[in-house]
C-alpha cells in the first residue's frame, strides 16, 4: 500500500464490516478504474453449476486479482469497490467470506454493495468493480545534454 494512501472510519460512525468509510489519496498518484468483473473463465462462460453464486464470486475477484496485476497493482491498491448481487438476502454472506478473503482487513478499501435484480450478463449473479491508486510513474529521464562548444551556424570551421 502506497504511503500516500490513508484509510479511516471516523469514530462518529458506527465501525463497518469490512470496509473503509473514507479513503485518502495525497501527492502525484495514478488513479486506475477497473471494469466490473464476472464470474468467467478463459472462454468467456460462467464458472459452477448454474446459481453456483460462491464459485461465481471466486472467480471474479480472481479475474479483478488480474486486472489489478495487469496494471502493475494489488489489492491493497484498491481504494473502492462496488459489488452488485443477484439475491442479496440470500447470497450476502457468501460474499463477505469471499471478500475477506481478498482485502487487507487492517485497511479494506471503500466499498458500496448493492443488490440488483438482474446483471448485464444473462446467467451473472455477482460483479465487481473497483478503483486502485499507485503512486505517479517516475518521469522518463531527459536525454542527456552533450557538453562541448556550440558549433557557430553558417560558417565553418577550420
């Protein structure tokens, strides 16, 4: 996790579970959006059985793991997610042991979950979205300037 990266739950709320109210992100960074995530294997199909809401969820936070590792993060780089699930009430608490499993539990990033009746994806019962911040690129190094007399234009030397 990046220095400048600062997770906190004001003591006038309530302590969430398993998230961070607020997140801070200070000096030169690179702020990284990731598409949402499914629970698809390499040939683009759903992974378990039909309804199999935890094999789904497994499988799209290890394909956000490699979208993250794509970009040269982790998920302690994450600083939000959104989660969107098919049948709250009923797949909740799999999703919160699934994402435990993921998340820094010292500083878990931001994170808002809402249930949805249906996703994009026919046959989808989870999606993952998030947000990461790595400190800025360091700046590609100038040329290096030759030392030297400047040669005078239009005349020779000789």
């Amino acid at each position: 996790m990046g220095a400048n990266l600062r997770f906190s739950n004001p003591n006038t709320l309530a302590k969430p579970p398993g998230y961070s109210y607020v997140v801070e992100a200070t000096g030169p960074n690179r702020l990284i959006y990731f598409a949402g995530q499914l629970g698809l294997d390499m040939e683009n199909r759903f992974v378990g059985a039909p309804g199999d809401f935890r094999a789904q969820c497994m499988q799209a936070f290890d394909n956000m793991t490699l979208a993250l590792k794509a970009a040269g993060a982790r998920w302690s780089d994450v600083v939000k997610i959104n989660n969107f699930l098919v049948d709250i009430q009923g797949n909740m608490a799999a999703f919160r042991e699934v994402r435990d499993r993921y998340l820094n539990a010292s500083a878990p990033p931001a994170s808002t979950t809402i249930g949805v009746p249906a996703l994009a994806r026919p046959g989808g019962l989870f999606e993952i979205e998030a947000i990461a911040v790595l400190p800025a690129k360091a700046a590609k190094a100038a040329p290096a300037k030759r030392g030297g007399k400047k040669k005078a234009r239009g005349r020779k030397r000789r």
